[in-house]
C-alpha cells in the first residue's frame, strides 16, 4: 500500500496554476507594454488596450475557474459515501456495469463549466483499480457520454472491504481528465485525486443495496455531499 501524496492546500488548484501563472504574465506584459509604449496610432492603442483587457479577462476567468475551496465532509463514518464532484445529479440507477465488475447502484453528476472541478474520494480506502480510456467527446449529460467518452474509472475497496467505483467522464468542451493516483495508494475521504478541466461528467458506483441519498435535480458538491450510505458487513 502506498500512501498517496496529498495536494497542497491553496485556493488554486495544483492542476491550473501553469495556465494562471500563464495568464498572469501575459496580462503583465501586455499592461506594461501598452503603459510604457505610448503610441499616436489609434490601431496600435486599439489592438493594445484590446489585447491588455482580453488578457485581464482570461485571468479573471482562469482564478475562478480553477478555484478549489476548502471542503469538510457533512457527515462521516465507514459507512458514508461523500460526492466525488460539484454539480447536479443526473440520474440515480441499478446497473449491471462490467467496468465496475459487480452489479451497482450508480449516481451520475453533470459538472458543468461553472462548477469547481476538483475531484474528491468519496470514501476512505486503497485504490484496486485505475483504468483509463480514450474516447469521443459527446455532451456530458447524455448518456451514451459514459461508454464512448474518454474517462477514467477509479475504484477504491474501503476498510471494511466493500468496493466504491467512481468515473471521470470528458464532455463536448472539457477534453483534459487529470488524476494523480495509481493502483495501492490510500485515499482519506474528501481527499483531492485530480480534476476534470471544463465541464464533464461524474459517476459513482455503490455496492447494490446502499441507501442513495440523492435524487435526480439535487446539487451536490465534492468532500462536502453525502450521497449515500454502504450497507456495513
């Protein structure tokens, strides 16, 4: 077992800060070269001031985007099962998913671009199986989005060794899924595990029987939202 190494506690999520770093220098540059540069030619003022402002907006923009506030679970024991992801329950069913490798009770969470797309463990345990596969990118909230979308499935087996699946799905316009954990690491729940940049989709895997504490329409945030509860042994 290998103790995954835990993010580091910022506002910013660690996957974003090379594109705000980016965007920040880019609006320092172009700031100072249209403040240092005076220049007569309404064109050069123009594309300038334009350029500066466009730069200032990206950067607002990035800040919020990667945003990654702090988060506490509402609830916890073995038997609690916290939202892997900000966003709204799609669909809550029983599935028979040979990814997953059991039957499930499966929750499906549209995150959409003005989510935070930071991903949590939604329980505590050592990571059994990490498959990545590259896919289509359909529009998140159908559901063909879940087989032919590029994801990534983690599946996580708790200390009371039941096993607790969960699903990063790219949409139409978040083409990135970033995870930073392999097979035998340790998660705690609420533990940050990576991100799915702009949009996509989340799918949490219970084993059948769970009580599934959500409903479709209900808004769900990631290390905060129960969603369910395991059935202990």
């Amino acid at each position: 077992m290998n103790e995954f190494v835990k993010y580091p506690n910022s506002p910013i999520a660690a996957d974003g800060l090379l594109i705000v770093g980016g965007a920040l220098v880019l609006t320092v540059v172009f700031f100072l070269f249209f403040w240092f540069f005076p220049t007569s030619n309404w064109a050069v003022k123009i594309t300038g001031g334009g350029l500066a402002f466009a730069s200032l907006v990206f950067l607002l923009f990035s800040l919020w985007f990667f945003r990654d506030p702090s988060r506490t679970p509402e609830q916890t024991g073995p038997d609690v099962v916290i939202s892997a992801a900000d966003g709204e329950v799609l669909k809550v069913e029983t599935v028979d998913d040979v990814r997953f490798g059991e039957k499930a009770e499966k929750i499906s969470i549209f995150m959409s671009p003005f989510n935070v797309h930071v991903n949590r463990a939604p329980v505590a345990g050592v990571v059994e199986k990490v498959e990545y596969v590259p896919g289509t990118f359909f529009v998140a909230s159908l559901d063909k989005a879940s087989t032919d979308n590029e994801r990534n499935l983690v599946v996580i087996k708790t200390d009371k060794g039941q096993r607790v699946g969960f699903l990063q799905i790219a949409g139409l316009v978040a083409r990135r899924i970033v995870w930073h954990i392999k097979v035998n690491d340790r998660l705690e729940i609420g533990q940050r595990y990576g991100m799915i940049k702009f949009g996509s989709r989340m799918e949490i895997f219970l084993p059948v029987g769970s009580q599934i504490q959500v409903k479709p329409g209900d808004r769900v945030f990631a290390g905060k939202t129960v969603v369910g509860r395991l059935v202990l042994p």
